[in-house]
C-alpha cells in the first residue's frame, strides 16, 4: 500500500512539473526559441518550415500568424526600457536609429490584441511616413492623446504590447540577429 502511495505522489509530482514548465514555456515565450534584443523579443524560427516545439506552441497558444522566413522579423515587447509593463495610462516616447530594413511598421495593442480607437483612425505607423531626426535617427510619441510629430494612439486604461515588424531585411540572410539594435522606449510620464 505505502509503495502504491509513493508511485502516485511522484506521478502526481512528475505529471504536475511537467504541464506546468510546459505552461511556463508557452506563456512566457521568451524562454525557449527566441532571441532578446533589449527589450524586444523576436522568434526567428516562426515562419520557417520547421519551427522549433516552443516556437509552434507560443504560436499556437498567441493565435498569431507569423512573417514568412523570406519576408521579415517580428519583435515585440511589453516592458519599456527600465523593465516597467507598459501602460496604457502613460506617455512614451519610442527612438532610435531606423532599423535596417527596406519597411518596418509600428503597431500598439493591449495583451488581448486589440487595437486602439482612435478619432484619426491610426493603427499604426510605418518607415514610409515619419519624419527622422538626425542621421538615420527617429522618434515616434506613443500617448492617448494626439502629439504633434510622429504620433502612435495607445488604448487608455490597458497594459500595451509594441510590435514592430521588419519587412525584406537583411537579418535572416547572414547579418546575425544579435548585432541588431532595437529602439527604445522611454517612459515620460503617467496619468
């Protein structure tokens, strides 16, 4: 009887350890088959033929669709650069040198993916249309209200989550991917 008790404890243990590293792994995502840049977070091995276990179950679990290997890189994040979730109820400002990349696109949405209502109807921001500042340099405003310059609504009240997505880059095609330098994202203030 005690031998029966002991085999179902550590079954119990063994079967409890491993769904819950297994959830660990899904839900967290930036544990296992991704690259962290900073603050951002990409997977590399999301939209080739093969994606690694972790890679397909983050996707599966995300309900997102990947880049294709050929087109690009999807990197997101949800801390801004002192570690801090990003906030909804706060202003931040978004800069950097502009990443190497024929187009890159700059959407906000809160955890559950939706994107923010916005009088100006804006989704997003992309290479195409911001104004750079300096030598290659760039700044783009993420507030609830509307900012003269390069300007991203962000959903008031909710936790935020930044994607930004480059097209036709050179990163998967010999460029290592941790010689990339990702925006920042600086906190200015919060209501």
């Amino acid at each position: 009887m005690r031998f029966l008790v002991l085999f179902l404890l550590a079954l119990l243990i063994g079967v409890g350890a491993g769904l819950g590293s297994a959830l660990l792994a899904v839900e967290k995502g930036a544990i296992y088959g991704s690259v962290t840049i900073g603050r951002w977070v990409t997977w590399p091995t999301a939209g080739t033929r093969k994606p690694d276990p972790y890679t397909r179950a983050m996707l599966a679990r995300s309900r997102h669709i990947p880049l294709g290997a050929g087109e690009g890189l999807a990197f997101t994040t949800r801390l801004d650069s002192d570690g801090e979730p990003l906030s909804g109820d706060c202003d931040y400002v978004l800069s950097g040198t502009l990443p190497s990349a024929r187009l890159w696109t700059l959407t906000v949405t809160d955890t559950e993916g939706r994107f923010a209502a916005s009088p100006s109807g804006r989704l997003a921001i992309h290479s195409r249309e911001i104004l750079i500042s300096g030598k290659d340099g760039f700044s783009v405003r993420l507030s609830a209200n509307a900012a003269p310059g390069n300007w991203l609504p962000v959903p008031a009240g909710r936790m935020l989550v930044l994607t930004m997505r480059l097209y036709d880059t050179p990163i998967g095609s010999g460029l290592d991917i941790r010689d990339v330098r990702m925006p920042g994202i600086r906190r200015e203030r919060c209501r």
